[in-house]
C-alpha cells in the first residue's frame, strides 16, 4: 500500500537528523520525495519505498479554504 503524502505535511523519521530533528516536510512528491529539515532547512530526496520504512507518523499539513 502506497503512503498517502501531500505537500506541506509534516513526516517524524525512526532516527534523527544530525542536527538533533526527526521532523521532515514534504516539499517534492513522486517516486522521489523531497524533505526539509525543520531544524536546520537541508533538503533531502529518499526513494518512496524507503521513507514508507522509516517513518514513524505523519502530521497532515492544513489545508487552504477559499
């Protein structure tokens, strides 16, 4: 089953960033996904497959209302 993800949310990886955060945005989506550290700003891309493995939750981010 395929990981419902959206730009925007907001991923908490198994281990942490060197930094000391285990949280990652979403900024990319496709068999790719492209992730910020929310503690210090790097960007990442991690196959979809291995981020299905390593994440533990995922905060959905709000979403717009017109």
């Amino acid at each position: 089953m395929v990981m419902d993800l959206r730009l925007g949310d907001v991923v908490r990886l198994k281990k942490a960033h060197p930094c000391g955060s285990a949280q990652w945005e979403v900024v990319r989506l496709g068999a790719d996904i492209g992730l910020r550290c929310l503690g210090c700003s790097r960007r990442i891309l991690m196959p979809r497959s291995e981020l299905e493995r390593r994440a533990r939750a995922v905060q959905r981010a709000p979403t717009a209302s017109a």
